[in-house]
C-alpha cells in the first residue's frame, strides 16, 4: 500500500464529488485524488498505470459499471488483486445483500455517506487516519 498515493474515488454524483473534495480540501491530506464517473473508467486507469493508488473509495450503484461488478473485476485479477490497494465502498444507501456480496470479494469498509458535512468530515477522516496506520504485504 503507498501511503502517498492517489486516492481513487468513484462517484457519478456531481454534488457527492464535490462535497468530497471539499472535506479533503479542509482536512488537508496530502494524496491527491482522482476522480472517476464509473467503475469503467476507473478500471481502465487501474489498468493502464504503474502508480498505485492508496486507496479506492467507490459509489455502488454508478453507470456502465457498478462499483460491486469493479471490485469482482479488481479481486479476481491477480496483477491487480497484488497491488493491495484498499478498497471501500461508500454508499448514499446501504443494503443488507450488497454488503455481504461487497465483503464476500473482500472489500475492506462499507459506509454510508453522511448527510451532514461534519459528518462527512469526520468519516473521512477516520478512514484515511486508519489506512495510514495500516501495514500491507506490499510495504515490506
């Protein structure tokens, strides 16, 4: 895992990517993000780079290809499945057979997008601090 990497977020929602940057504009991390419209476009960057990524934040439900269909794609490749790139979902909803089908292909958090900006904040927050702390198998 590189700790200074991009972080890749995949969401179709104009305001969502908004509210998103704002929150790591303030809570200033120092991994630039990338952000992509779908599962689609992620997975061809993911592809065709040699970077790797600190971590995905990944929309569920998105055009051409959901983030479900992109982390089954990104699990069952093994010169991806290698990199050890976090992948979580973030969700405006949450549904008891997309977290079992998002964890049974190892995903690594499944939340759901706060409504309120603090809280928003907040989770972010959380979730890059404990990333940073992590060690993978790819640090060594």
């Amino acid at each position: 895992m590189n700790k200074n990497g991009d972080i890749i977020i995949i969401e179709d929602d104009p305001d969502d990517r908004f509210m998103l940057e704002e929150v790591f504009n303030i809570l200033d991390f120092p991994n630039k993000r990338k952000y992509f419209d779908d599962g689609s476009a992620a997975l061809e960057y993911l592809e065709s780079t040699n970077d790797l990524p600190f971590l995905i934040l990944s929309d569920v439900n998105m055009p051409k290809l959901g983030g479900l269909e992109l982390r089954k794609k990104l699990y069952t490749d093994a010169r991806l499945n290698l990199r050890c790139i976090p992948y979580l979902f973030f969700s405006t909803s949450i549904d008891q057979s997309a977290v079992i089908e998002a964890y049974s292909m190892s995903a690594q958090g499944f939340f759901v997008k706060p409504v309120k900006f603090e809280e928003l904040r907040d989770t972010i927050k959380l979730i890059v601090d404990y990333w940073k702390k992590c060690a993978a198998p790819n640090n060594f």
